[in-house]
C-alpha cells in the first residue's frame, strides 16, 4: 500500500509538517489536532484527507498528489507511515511522530484491518498504476486471511513475525524499526515525539506544547473549542469528514475507524506466557530507554 519512493524529488515548503507515525498510533489524530492549530477553527474547509494527503500510499498517482500538494495555500501537513529515515531530510520542516504501546497498536490493527475492504484498496492501487489502462473489472470483495484471526492468535503472529521493516510494516519489528528512526532524532530541533497516553491523559496541554513547537499562535478564547474538536468523541462524531479513506470508500465503516480510543485492552486477550513472550521479544528489538518510552502510560 506504500512507497517510499514517491518522495523522491518531492519539493518541500519551509514550514512544513510531517506527520510520520506507524499505522493506529495517533496519525489521524494528529493530523486533526494540526488541522485545528493551522486553521485556528473546527470548521474544517475540507475533508481531512484532502487538507492532509497520505503522500506515499499507492491508491493515487504520484503525480496527482503532488499537484494537490502544490495546490495547497495553507501550512501543509502531510501524512505518511513511512519510517524517518526513509523521507528526505529538511531542517525548515518538522517531523511529527506518535508512539504508543505496540499492544496496544496491534489490537487496534487487527480491528482496522476487519474494517478495510481490501479489494477495493487492491483496485485503486491497480488504476494508480495503469492510469491508461482503464477500470480493473470488480472484484468480489473479502478479507484478508489475518482478519479472520481472534485477537490473540493475531497479536502472537504479529509478534513473532520477522520480515524486514522494509517488506512488510505489519509486525512488532516494523513498529519499532519505523519509532527508532524518531527516537534517535528526538533531539533535533525540528523533530518532535508525541505519545497517545500523553494526548489522552492531558489533551489541551500536548496541543499547546505542539502549537509552541510549530511557532503557531493561538488567541487564548479559541482553546476551549479547538481542544473540543480534537477529543476523541467529538472525532468519531465526524467520522465521515475525518476517517482516513481518501474519500475513496475503502473503509467499511467511518465511525468504527474510531473504535474506542482506550488503551490497555490487549491485557483481556493475552495470558501470563502470551505477556511474558512479548517482554522477552520487545527486549530483543529495541534499547530499553525506547521501550520505556512507548509503554509510557500502559495500563
């Protein structure tokens, strides 16, 4: 679904925002909260995928993107799951990435992933790339076979699962390859780390700290609905405007994109081994001061 490639060449603007953050950690929230601080109202002037594109994702050509980009007469921010290392380097732009508990990030996937009509993904990625070559003939739509998994057979497959980050960013290892590349950065002025339970313990406060790092200010009457806008329900309530389908149709269900927000509820589908065997493989893939880090807040 991704290609760090389609960021070859591609023409920053000083200001800039990147929003770069695996896959259910906080990118669409994030991507919110940075629509409320550039437009300063949650009247949003269009969709949020349209104001912030998924830049690498491969269900539009390049080309297209691109344009829209260059289209833009807002401060862009720009969406993408690909890890820090694989986008171009630019000291007038700054790079947000979002940690979270991995179990927390693999009971969420394997809820989106139900909720994906992967066929209709596989079609648009088809037309992307055969822009000439008309409409794919329609395909039944269906699962992935992952999908069909209970929640604790996929959290077990998806620890364990040790294809290069570079191959499948489905897996522990990929989670913790793309949150390293951040890691190692945090203290370069343009990078900044985020961490869900900081937004969901103190949501006003995170998006202060991030309008001070964007050099964005805020009149002081403008918080209370600006922060409203970003909870998590009032998201969900807009579902339609603000889930992350492109507005191509691909998720089954706006609202569920938004499933629940908690976090700690790997703990009911996991036993004292399934616990202990994450530890132990946790351990082998990141430096304990990262993993302290993105367990930050676990229940």
């Amino acid at each position: 679904m991704e290609d760090s490639s389609r960021w070859d060449g591609f023409e920053f603007r000083p200001g800039d925002i990147v929003i770069n953050s695996p896959a259910k950690c906080g990118t669409t929230w994030t991507q919110m909260i940075c629509a409320l601080l550039v437009f300063q109202t949650p009247q949003l002037p269009a969709p949020l995928s349209s104001l912030s594109p998924w830049i690498d994702m491969l269900v539009r050509p390049k080309q297209e993107v691109w344009d829209h980009l260059a289209a833009q007469q807002h401060r862009r921010f720009i969406k993408t799951h690909i890890p820090l290392d694989g986008i171009p380097a630019d000291p007038d732009v700054t790079f947000i990435t979002v940690g979270r508990d991995p179990r927390d990030v693999a009971i969420s996937l394997r809820s989106h992933g139900k909720n994906l009509k992967r066929d209709v993904i596989r079609r648009l990625i088809h037309q992307a790339a055969n822009p000439a070559g008309g409409a794919a003939e329609a395909q039944v739509d269906g699962h992935d076979e992952r999908d069909l998994l209970d929640e604790r057979t996929y959290f077990l497959r998806w620890v364990d699962n040790d294809d290069p980050p570079h191959a499948n960013l489905d897996s522990l290892r990929a989670l913790i390859w793309t949150q390293s590349r951040a890691w190692v950065r945090r203290a370069e002025p343009n990078v900044v780390l985020l961490h869900y339970a900081d937004l969901s313990a103190d949501l006003a406060g995170q998006m202060r700290r991030l309008a001070e790092r964007l050099d964005i200010e805020i009149d002081e009457d403008r918080w209370p609905e600006l922060v409203e806008a970003a909870t998590f329900q009032q998201m969900r309530n807009r579902a339609a405007e603000l889930a992350p389908d492109e507005q191509l149709g691909f998720i089954r269900d706006r609202g569920r994109f938004f499933r629940s927000g908690k976090s700690g509820q790997w703990q009911q589908f996991l036993t004292a081994e399934d616990r202990a065997h994450y530890d132990r493989r946790a351990a082998e893939l990141a430096e304990p001061d990262l993993l302290e880090w993105l367990h930050h807040g676990a229940g």
